[in-house]
C-alpha cells in the first residue's frame, strides 16, 4: 500500500515541468545516519517527513554528485509562494536560530492581531520548531517549519507557514501527513500552470 509520501510524489511528478523531472531524478535520499541525526536533533520527528527526506534529500540548491538542482517541490495556503524542500544538513544548520516571536516582535505582537494565529506559543524559541522548507526566494518571504511545543489550542507536529510584509505565523495542517494531504487536495497549484 503506498504511504501518503509516495502518493505525494507520484501526483507531484505529474504536474512538474520536464526539466524539473530531470533535476529531481538526480536527487538522492538521506543515508540512515544523517536520517539518525535528525531523530537525535528532533526527537519528534514525523515519519512522513523522514520518508520523504529518504528519498529525496533536499531540492534547496543542493548538490548530487556532479549536479546542484533548485527544484520547488511544497507550497502552502499561499499559492504564489512555492517552496524548496530542505536537506537534512540545512534542516540541522537552521536549528540554531534561537529567537522566540515575543522576542523578535516584541510590542508589535501585541499590537497586530494576525501576527500570531491560533495553537501558536510565541515564547518558545524558534530553533525548537523544524523547519523543513523554505520559499522560492530563499526563505526572505517564507518558511514552513513543524511545531513540537504548541500553546493548548494547539497540536504538536502541526505544520506552520512563516509569511513576510505583512509578517503572520499561520497554521496550515494539524500534521505533517494532513500537509502533505493539503497540498494534493489543491492539486499542486502551487506549480506554475505553464509547464
């Protein structure tokens, strides 16, 4: 029975461009051992995402081999901003900003009411949260991490989208499975019609 990652990636192909499907046919997965590191680091990690990196071990201007591919493979509830899927290593690297949302917006939070969406503790640090995706622009517009410390309204492993001007940390699925479910049920609109 196919899991919800292969389901993903058999839908995502269809809809990719043909130069994209020969980027990402270079892409390895993760070894055990880099997978191991990432347990070690996110202890909570969701088998989904470990699957996925499995198979493809990040598509973020990463090397395999001989050949650096930039293939945007995730979106979000905002459809024009697609996403890179990040490697293991750089998942790893991004662990070390240490930073809370009070601590980042301090008075602004209080003052913007969308900031802030619902489930969303704004005094655990960030470098708690993983984030494995960020946006076509390099992440300046926006970042999709998994968060394992949630306020009550909340749910631990729940997927949120970091969007930039105006800035607002949203929940976008209970889970990563539910994203991953998301983003088939929006029929990869994220992906430019044009190819």
């Amino acid at each position: 029975m196919d899991t919800i990652v292969d389901k993903y990636l058999k839908g995502l192909y269809e809809h990719l461009s043909e130069e994209d499907k020969t980027d990402l046919a270079s892409a390895k997965g993760a070894t055990e051992c880099q997978l191991a590191k990432l347990k070690e680091q996110f202890p909570e990690c969701p088998a989904a995402l470990l699957q996925l990196l499995g198979q493809i071990n990040g598509t973020y201007w990463q090397a395999y081999e001989d050949k650096e591919i930039a293939v945007l493979i995730l979106g979000s509830d905002v459809t024009e901003y697609p996403y890179y899927l990040k490697s293991v290593e750089q998942i790893i690297e991004a662990d070390k900003y240490r930073e809370s949302i009070r601590t980042r917006y301090e008075d602004y939070l209080d003052k913007e009411p969308g900031l802030l969406g619902k489930g969303i503790d704004p005094d655990v640090n960030m470098n708690k949260w993983l984030c494995f995706a960020d946006c076509m622009n390099n992440g300046g517009t926006s970042s999709l991490y998994i968060d394992f410390n949630p306020t009550k309204e909340g749910r631990s492993g729940q997927v949120v989208r970091f969007l930039h001007d105006p800035d607002s940390f949203k929940v976008i699925a209970v889970d990563f499975e539910s994203y991953l479910q998301l983003l088939i049920d929006k029929g990869y609109d994220f992906i430019d019609p044009a190819y």
